[in-house]
C-alpha cells in the first residue's frame, strides 16, 4: 500500500449494522465457539452512519498512527449478509470520502452470491478491494466443533468464484484450535496454496469472555498454545505457503478487557519477534516446503529486520 500510494495506509474498521446466519437462526444461533462481538466493536461504532463512523475512525488513527490513506474495513459480523443493493449503498458511502483508497470486507465463504460478487468486481476500479474470509481450519470435522456451519468446499467454491472475477481473498486461520495438531496446521497452509488465495491472516487461539470457548476454558476442556509453540507453527505455516502469498498478520490481538488467555498474545511485537528468531535460527523461508513452489526462494521475504 505504501509503495502503491506513496504514504502509510491504515484500516478503520466499521460496523454496517449486520448480522451472521449463525447468529440470527439461519444457519444456528450463538455464533462460533470463539466469536466474541464485543472484543471487535471499533472506535465509533456507536455512530450510526458509515460516514460518520469512517470520519471518527480516520481522525483517530490519523493522530496516533501517522496515517494519510485508509481502508475502510468492513469488519463486523458478516459483512456481505445483504440484499445486494443495500451492500452496494453502504460501500459507495465509504468510497465517497477522498481519504480512502480501498475497501476490505470480512465475511463469510457461505454469504458470497455470485450476483453480490458481481457487485464487488465493479466497485475494483475506485480502488483496492479484497475480501477477508474466514476459514480457520480445513478440516470439516475442526469446522464442526467450532460451529462454524460452512465446509472448506464452500470455501474453496467462494475463493474460485471470486478469484475469477479478479476479487483477492485474504484467508484468515487460526492456530491451535481444539482437536488440531502439527500435521492439521500445515494441511491447512497447504490448502490455501493450493486455492491460491491471495494473502493470509494468522492468529493464536484466543479465549474471549462470555464466549462457549471460555466456559470450555474453564472446565479444563481446551489446552492452549504457549509462546513458542505458536511462533514455531507460524513458521511451518508460512514455509507451506507460496512465495507469493501475502502474509497480512502474523498474530491477533484483543482488548484486555475482553481476553481470558493467552496473556504472551498481548504484545504483539513480542510476538512478532519471536518468529522473526525462529525463522533466522532455522534458515527458514517462506515457499521452502509448498508443494506449488517450484522457483528458487525470494530471499528478501525474510525479516529484514533479523538479517
């Protein structure tokens, strides 16, 4: 984005108001066994308006992080969960404001219509667009327990459809999660390769509280990732993936107000860290055991910062 725009690009994550069908009884109530609303609510969230929203979150970031351009990150619940038109109103009211360079969308792979992809693809031209789509685990029985109600075919089905009609798509996964091991992590970073996804999003699995995760938690039911477990899986992953595959996020993070465990989570330049040594003490690379890799490696994909 810098290189693109020339400046430092950030998100400001919004709220459209909208709901997930495993929420609202379409697909199942209660949401994934993780999900916690309240740990998500962006800066504004309480101003009713994307443009009001997107002015209050742009104010901010512009003073604490520097930041001239911005993604308007369509973040809460299911953001394509929509009669089509309505979907194109409320991107258009974000794509009005001249501070914007593009738009980012979390959803889901079950909520994804050819007719709101179409929709999409002729929003390209005004700027970046891709789509955050949750995946977590490719495994069905994984997806089950999480109460995720879709199935990495329907995954695999939405990245297809949107990736001809030139629409990038972010994956987002998490590891460690519950009845997972090694050997479900990298078939899952394989996965992706193989779809061709366009970029990445990994994170720790997180116990938020008032979420089924935190009661599971209590009673014993969930062991938890420490530090370098996390950091070493991260790497395997990302040794699985394409060279070319953008890695967006190496780690999540969540209000402390809102988080159970694991507390190494709340310093994500801690984190970031860790893997970064783990990558040098390893000669790890990225592509290093992709089954699509078949060029030398990029060598300036490792951390500069290491090197």
């Amino acid at each position: 984005m810098k290189a693109r725009f020339g400046c430092k690009v950030f998100k400001v994550s919004l709220d459209a108001g909208l709901t997930c069908p495993n929420r609202d009884g379409s697909k199942g109530n209660g949401g994934c066994i993780y999900c916690s609303n309240a740990s998500l609510k962006p800066k504004g969230a309480a101003l009713k308006g994307i443009a009001d929203q997107l002015a209050a979150g742009i104010d901010y970031i512009r003073i604490r992080h520097k930041a001239v351009k911005f993604i308007a990150y369509f973040q809460m619940n299911t953001g394509t969960y929509a009669p089509t038109e309505y979907l194109r109103g409320i991107f258009n009211e974000a794509l009005i404001s001249k501070d914007v360079a593009g738009i980012s969308i979390s959803t889901r792979p079950d909520c994804l219509s050819d007719a709101t992809l179409d929709m999409l693809a002729s929003l390209k031209g005004a700027g970046p667009l891709w789509l955050e789509l949750g995946l977590q685990s490719a495994n069905d029985r994984v997806l089950e327990a999480l109460n995720r109600r879709h199935t990495v075919k329907e995954f695999e089905d939405a990245v297809h459809r949107a990736r001809i009609r030139g629409i990038d798509v972010c994956a987002h996964v998490i590891i460690g999660l519950p009845g997972e091991d090694a050997t479900d992590w990298l078939n899952t970073a394989q996965f992706l390769g193989g779809v061709k996804v366009w970029g990445v999003k990994f994170h720790q699995l997180q116990v938020l509280k008032g979420t089924a995760l935190n009661e599971m938690y209590e009673r014993g039911e969930v062991r938890l990732l420490e530090l370098d477990e996390y950091a070493s899986a991260i790497v395997d992953c990302i040794e699985a993936l394409p060279p070319a595959t953008v890695v967006h996020r190496l780690c999540g993070d969540a209000p402390l107000e809102h988080l159970v465990a694991p507390r190494w989570g709340v310093n994500k330049f801690i984190v970031m860290d860790r893997i970064r040594r783990f990558f040098v003490e390893r000669g790890a690379y990225q592509g290093r055991t992709s089954p699509t890799f078949l060029e030398r490696p990029v060598t300036r994909r490792l951390a500069p910062q290491a090197r």
